[in-house]
C-alpha cells in the first residue's frame, strides 16, 4: 500500500508540473508544449478515476457525504477564487490574452462556462465534481444490483465511453462543461476499472516497468508528427498514462524523493499557479525585455513555489480561524 501511495503522490505531482510547464510558454509554439497537451488532462482524470475506486473498495458509500466532501474540496475553491480574481482581472485587464468586462452578465457567464473563467484552468473542478457524481451513481447502483460479471459490465462500460470520447464533437462552451464531462469519462472509469482489477501488476519488475516507459515516450514523440483526429488522440492519450504510471514506478522502484516535497501542495499548486505565472509573465513582460527563455524559466520557478509557499503560509496559520478559512476556500483540510 505504501508503494501505491508513493507512486499516486508521484503521479498528482508530475500531472502538476506538466501543467505549469506547459502555461508557461506564453504566446510560444513548442514541441514540448504539444507533447504535454497529448496526455496531462487525460492522466488527472484517470490518477482521479484511481483514487476514487482505492478510497471505496471494500466500504459502504455514503453518497451524501461524500459529494459533500467534494463541493467543499471542488466547488467552493471554483466559485470563491474566481470571484475574488475577477476584479483584479477586470483592473488589469489590459495586460491579458484574455480582456474582460465588469459587468454581471460577464461574471456569471464566467462561472457557469467553465472554459470562459478568469483563471482558464479552473474548467477541471466543476468537470471532476460532475465525474465524481456520474461515479457515484453508477458505484450505488452496481452495489444494489450485486451483478455476477463485473468484469463484462466494466469493459462494455469502457467500451461505450471510449466511444463517446471519440464520437461525440467535443465543445468547450456547454453548461458547467458536461460535454467535457462526458468526453474525459472514460479516462476517469479506466482509472476506476485498472484499480478495481490491479491491471498495473505486470510493471512490477524494474525492467518491465522501464521498457514499457521507454516504448511509451517512443511512441508519444512519434505522434508528435501524427495527423490529429479523436482516434489518434485517444491512443496518444492512454500511451501518455501508460508513460507515466511506469515512470511512477520507476520513482518508487529507484527510492527517489526530490520531488516528495511537492506532494502535500499539489492542489494548492494547480489552484494557484495562473496567478503567480500571470504576474511574471503576462505582466513583467510589459516592462521588461528578455529573452523568452527567462521569461519561461521564471513562469516555471514562480508557477510551482510560489503556490508552495501559500500552502506553507496556510499550514502555519492552521491553528488560526482567519487561517481555518483561507484553507477552506482553497479546498484544504489542515485541521
């Protein structure tokens, strides 16, 4: 158990860092940008998928708790920092790629079309909690219909999802994002469904592990001259999880720890990051005149510890209720 759970905490990190790395190539076109982009979002989803099957298995669900547990963890952070980073936004609205008006109609719009936010990374959390409701559905009935062929039901699940994924035209502009929802599904049940039937036993052995992770990078550094299309992207997608699962398990297999660290901050990180990478990017870049390179290389350092010193700053004042509230709007529990 303590191996998975250094190799989950390994996986929530590198997906966090995939995401600074890749804002922080501010109006560039980039190979490693678009190597990024074909697995990061899926690999959330599925590490999500994952973790929800762990948390679970073997145990009554109690619905209402646990969505409670998780408005409180995804909800509260989406609506509560997009109000507060709206005015600034509006104030510096001339320094962003994204200008925006200060009216009410612009505000809600904001919130209820998730892409359309004043932070664009904040569409995952309303995506998550609608998963997270669609999964616990689905957990509550399967509990209740105790069905003999767990394994059919699972894979014809997975069939159909795929299916979805590739089928249906993807927008980004629905209503709290449901056909995103409905497109990132799979990913989420194929977390839930290599959890349930231990599917990642055969990178047990190093070389195992290591030659798949090897075969992964291949083939998703061959993709990058693939013609795109929802097949492709798929495939591409679960080669990226398949990379990173056994690069987790090369982590834990070797003893490595130098990015431990991250691990309890990582939500706080991707909360966050925008904002840090906003001030030394989008703005300074007005003022200032380097090479992009510097610029790219400040997003990164400023992306990842500046939100590591806020979670730093929450957990000292824990104790504090001024310190019990900000945790809470930042979705964490420090009590």
């Amino acid at each position: 158990m303590k191996q998975k759970i250094a190799e989950i905490s390994f996986l929530h990190v590198f997906a966090i860092l995939l995401v600074v790395i890749g804002h922080s190539f501010f109006q560039t076109e980039s190979l490693i940008v678009d190597w990024i982009y074909q697995f990061h979002v899926p690999l959330f989803f599925f590490v999500s998928g994952y973790l929800f099957n762990v948390s679970v298995q073997g145990r009554k669900l109690q619905p209402y708790v646990f969505l409670r547990r998780k408005a409180v963890r995804l909800l509260l952070p989406y609506f509560a920092l997009s109000t507060l980073l709206f005015v600034p936004k509006v104030l510096l609205s001339q320094f962003m790629v994204r200008p925006i008006q200060a009216n009410w109609s612009e505000y809600v719009l904001m919130l209820i079309y998730p892409y359309r936010n004043v932070n664009g990374s904040y569409w995952f959390l309303p995506t998550l909690f609608f998963l997270f409701v669609f999964a616990v559905i689905a957990f509550s009935l399967s509990q209740r219909l105790q069905h003999r062929a767990p394994h059919t039901v699972a894979c014809l699940l997975l069939f159909l999802l795929a299916l979805a994924n590739i089928v249906l035209p993807f927008s980004h502009d629905t209503l709290f994002n449901i056909v995103g929802a409905i497109h990132y599904a799979f990913y989420f049940a194929l977390g839930c469904f290599v959890s349930s039937f231990r599917l990642l036993r055969f990178l047990d052995k190093e070389k195992t592990a290591f030659g798949f992770f090897l075969l992964a990078l291949g083939a998703s550094l061959i993709g990058l001259n693939v013609n795109k299309s929802p097949l492709t992207d798929l495939f591409l997608a679960l080669d990226g999880i398949l990379m990173s699962v056994a690069l987790a398990r090369l982590y834990e297999k070797y003893g490595l720890c130098f990015l431990n660290h991250l691990s309890p901050a990582s939500y706080t990180i991707y909360l966050y990051h925008g904002i840090f990478q906003t001030l030394s990017i989008q703005m300074l870049m007005h003022f200032t005149h380097f090479c992009a390179g510097f610029y790219m290389f400040l997003a990164i350092l400023t992306g990842v510890y500046g939100p590591f010193l806020v979670y730093k700053l929450l957990y000292s004042c824990r104790n504090s209720r001024l310190g019990r509230f900000l945790a809470l709007l930042s979705g964490l529990n420090l009590s």
